[in-house]
C-alpha cells in the first residue's frame, strides 16, 4: 500500500512538473515576445500548444495570437510562416472560446488583427490580386463586427475587390447593398451598386438605385453622370434626357452633361437636338476629343441613312434620288472638320483613318482618300496598293 501511494505521489508530481515546465515556456514565450525575439517565442508557443497540459490554457492561445500578430507584421520575417495573420485570428478566436468572460481585455488585439487584414486587402487590391484582397478585407469587416463595430470602409472595399475579381459580382452586389442600405453618405457605393446590377443583367434593380441615389445626394455631379449612363444603356433615353437637363441647370458649363444630352438625344432620333447638344459640348471645351467624335459620328450616320433611303427607291424617283444624295455627301462633308481635327491629336487614329478615308471617297476627294489610304497601309502593315 505504501509503495503504491509512493507510486502515485511520483506520478502527480510528474504531471506538475510537466505542467509547469509548460506554463513556464508559456511564460517565456510571451517574455520573448516582449523582446521581439519571434523565432524562439513561436516555437515554444507552438509546442504549448500541442502539448496536452497546456492545450486548453487561454494564457497560451492568447500568447500565440499576439506572437503570430508580430510577426505578421514583420514583412520580412512573415514570409516565413504560411498566413500568420490567419494564425494569429484562429488563436485569438481559440483563447476567447476557452474563457469568454477574458474577451474584453483582448478587444485591443482582435482590433489591431482587423487593422491588420485591412492592410494586407489594400496591399493586395494595389497588386490587382483582387480575390485575395476580397478575403482579407471579409476577415476584417468580420473581426471588427465582432467587436460591435461596423466598419463602413472595409465592406465597401470588400465590394470593391468582388467587382474587380472574377467571378465575384453577386458577392459585389451583397456587400455595395449592405453599404448603402447601412445609409452610408458616399454616393459612390450607390453608381458601383447600380453598375454592378447593370453588369449582372438587373436593369431595374440599376435604374431603381440611380432614382434612389438622386434623392439622396441631390448635388452629386457623377451621380447625374452615372445616372443618365445606367439610364441610356438600358435604352432609357428620354428618361436619360430628364436627367441631364435637370443636371444642366445647376452645371449649365459643363461640357460632360452636354455630351450624354446629345448621345441620348441621338439614341431618341433627335438628330437635331444632338447636333446642338454636341457642339455646345465643343464649345464649352475646343479641346473634348469625345464629343468631337461623337459629333463626327452623327454626322456620318445621317449621311449613310440617306444614302440607304436614296438607294431604296423606285427608279422612277431618279429626282428625289439625286437629291437625297446630295445631302448624304452634304452630311458627310459636315463630318469631315471633326474628325480631322481627332486626327491633330491623335494622328495615328487607325478607325478615325479609316472611317475619314471613307468618307473622302463618298465626297469625290481622291486625292485625299489616297492619302489617307498610304497611311492606313503604313500603320497596318499591310502596304497593299489599292
């Protein structure tokens, strides 16, 4: 009898001795810590872990949580070790398991890890590897919710990332929702929801955001901007119109608000009311390429309309005929001035050339049409003679 209690008494003290050689690594561990000497403190905290007298002790999981932390970041030193900020998350995660009434003194690391997730999601989305940043930007939002905080700028960014990724729109749909229904006072989660839905093949849940965004942030330019976008590629275009002339009498010099009017007004067959809209546009800004083509662009459209319809008729309307043409070639001399004047800024314009070169020919210029056509030859490299 005594030899078995001498037994059991060497046993105990073994097991004591066992824990506290743990709970003494533990110990120093976090002394280590505290000196920033990473690579010893991690592999004893590693080893605490794993070892049965102190793998349910908060001290230690909590203690690898704050080493894992530091050596995340530690850019050099992370390389290393595979996902230390996902380590130090699951370790922190562990010690607020194992004694919940503990989690408020850790408040400051769990905040520090979400800052940290929201580092390396914007590190990430500046190397355009945007499904990893998506991740990272998730990983914080969600440590941050957990500790009652909703962090507006990490969801938008997690929306962000998810519209840039692949295969990711519905994803970018659910988080630029959640913004803007969070009521959010930054128009521009409202223009990314909306073309995310237009994207997505959701026209009226687009359109239905673009109405709701206007209401909100009445003297947001884009937002009109984007509006009147969403609004004319779902073929909307007297709605787009409505809004433009809405926009133009608070931002009647803009050039930007002028040019969609005319786009919309084209789509509608205003052919007129865009012409005007176009060169008001030029007009505001001598130097705006875009309206210079579009502008251009009308102008060749109607002459090709024409000569359609002239080509259409019965050939005993030969006099309506040659009218009909002569204002097709009138047209499309119209467009000639502003297409060359796309070609002295951008002189290598290869659709530019081409459609100018066109139209050369259908006004009888040959020797300009040749011209332009040596030049198309030489940036094609086809050098083929006609």
């Amino acid at each position: 009898m005594k030899s078995k209690l001498f037994i059991s008494v060497l046993v105990f003290a073994g097991l004591l001795s066992a824990g506290a050689a743990q709970e003494k690594n533990v110990r120093k561990a976090k002394n280590l810590l505290g000196k920033q000497n990473l690579t010893e403190a991690v592999t004893l905290i590693d080893a605490a872990v794993q070892n049965q007298e102190t793998a349910s002790s908060f001290e230690a999981w909590w203690t690898r949580g704050k080493i894992y932390m530091a050596i995340a970041a530690n850019p050099l030193l992370a390389r290393n070790y595979a996902n230390p900020a996902d380590v130090a998350k699951e370790s922190l995660e562990k010690a607020a398991q194992l004694d919940p009434g503990k989690v408020l003194m850790m408040r400051q690391d769990f905040l520090n890890l979400a800052g940290m997730f929201y580092d390396q999601g914007a590190n990430a989305f500046g190397e355009k590897a945007y499904s990893e940043a998506l991740v990272d930007f998730e990983k914080s939002a969600q440590i941050s919710q957990m500790e009652g905080i909703y962090d507006t700028n990490a969801v938008f960014n997690a929306a962000l990332c998810a519209f840039n990724a692949e295969g990711e729109l519905e994803t970018s749909i659910k988080y630029f929702k959640e913004v803007v229904d969070a009521g959010w006072n930054n128009a521009t989660a409202c223009i990314y929801l909306a073309e995310a839905y237009l994207m997505n093949e959701q026209n009226a849940e687009a359109q239905a955001t673009m109405d709701a965004g206007l209401q909100k942030f009445p003297e947001d330019k884009n937002m009109y901007l984007s509006a009147s976008s969403i609004y004319i590629r779902t073929g909307e275009n007297e709605k787009a119109s409505t809004i433009l002339n809405a926009a133009l009498i608070k931002w009647a010099s803009d050039p930007t608000f002028q040019r969609y009017l005319g786009v919309s007004y084209q789509n509608e067959g205003k052919e007129a009311e865009a012409e005007t809209a176009f060169k008001k546009a030029i007009e505001l800004d001598p130097e705006y390429m875009d309206a210079y083509i579009d502008l251009g662009n009308l102008y060749l459209q109607k002459g090709n309309r024409l000569s359609t319809e002239a080509n259409e008729l019965p050939l005993d309307e030969a006099e309506k005929y040659d009218a009909m043409m002569t204002q097709a070639k009138e047209s499309f001399a119209l467009a000639v001035p502003y297409l060359e004047k796309i070609l002295t800024q951008d002189p290598n314009n290869l659709p530019v050339l081409q459609i100018l070169r066109e139209i050369y020919v259908r006004v009888g210029d040959m020797a300009k049409a040749n011209e332009l056509k040596a030049k198309i030859d030489e940036l094609s490299g086809t050098g083929a003679a006609e």
